[in-house]
C-alpha cells in the first residue's frame, strides 16, 4: 500500500513517510548550534536530552507532534539544571495510548554517578504534581531507564533500569503508581 504523509504545506518525506526532522536544536550565541542526543518518542510527544550551545551537560526536553510527527508549539524545559539529563522514556498517565498527562522518566547525575528520577507533566507539559521525584538513588550508577505499563496492574508502571550496585551492569525494576509515587524498592 502506497501512502503520502501531508502536513499543512505539502507531503513530507517521501512516498512512505521518508525522513524529516522532528526537533531542531536552537541556535545560541553567535549562531551555534546545541546538541540532541537520546529521543523518546509516543504517539503527539517527543522527550529528548538537549545540550544548549557553551553548556556543559543535558537537560530535558519535550515537544508536541502533530499525528505526522511533524513539531507543534514549542520545546518545553522538563528538567535542567547542574549535571546532565539523559535517556528519557515516557508513558502516557490514563487510559488507552493517550492521556491527559504524561510521566517521564529518565537518568541523571547531579547527586552522584546516576540516579533515575520522574515527573508528571500535563498535556501543556506542564509540571502536574510537584517536582521530580526520586525512582532509583543510592551509591551505584543507575541510568538507562525505560517505562511501560505494569501488565499486572493497569494503575501502575514499571520502570526498568541498569545499576552497577554489585560491581557490573545488572537490570533492576521498581513499580510506579500513577501518581508517580514508587511502590516497594528495587
């Protein structure tokens, strides 16, 4: 089956879709361009880690898509400040594949070597519910993390994670509530 994938000026990409950019980096001083690294994407929602230009770490980011995957509005600062924010994942909060909210997950290591944290954001990507919170602290290196929902509970998530805690990379998971309180430890 043959398809074009139109937006408002015309077919975007090739045939199939083809490729296009999704998000830009937004140039800085004297024109220079920052860096996007560690994309997460779900159906009207892009969550990616974006080093502005003359920075020296990644903060967090989300931006709307259109249902062409094409941007709308502008990126929203998620989480920024010192260390570096990275390997975001989310998840929409509600029923069905969207929702009214969002909770995101990602690594960062402003405390120590990594840690996995969360926030709620609104459809606005707006902060819902508070600051972030704390998924996965503690003296190893916790980073990579990924989100789904929890198959034997649909009112909550599982968030996997890598933690080199025993001296090598092992999988660690924790479950999250809707609220984005964790439930139990890893």
């Amino acid at each position: 089956m043959d398809f074009n994938v139109t937006h408002n000026f015309g077919d975007v990409g090739g045939s199939n879709g083809g490729e296009w950019e999704a998000v830009r980096a937004a140039p800085g001083d004297g024109g220079l361009l920052g860096e996007l690294r560690w994309p997460a994407v779900i159906p009207g929602l892009i969550v990616y880690s974006e080093k502005k230009p003359g920075a020296t770490d990644f903060d967090l980011y989300a931006q709307r898509l259109f249902e062409n995957g094409r941007p709308t509005g502008a990126p929203m600062l998620i989480q920024g400040g010192p260390g570096d924010q990275k390997y975001p994942d989310v998840v929409p909060v509600g029923r069905g594949t969207s929702g009214s909210e969002f909770l995101i997950v990602w690594s960062e290591d402003v405390r120590d070597a990594g840690d996995v944290m969360g926030i709620r954001v609104d459809y606005a990507l707006r902060r819902s519910r508070g600051p972030a919170f704390p998924i996965a602290q503690g003296p190893g290196t916790a980073e990579d993390p990924v989100i789904s929902r929890d198959l034997r509970d649909e009112d909550n998530f599982l968030v996997l994670f890598t933690d080199d805690r025993n001296g090598n990379k092992d999988i660690y998971g924790t479950r999250v509530a809707q609220t984005g309180l964790p439930r139990g430890g890893p």
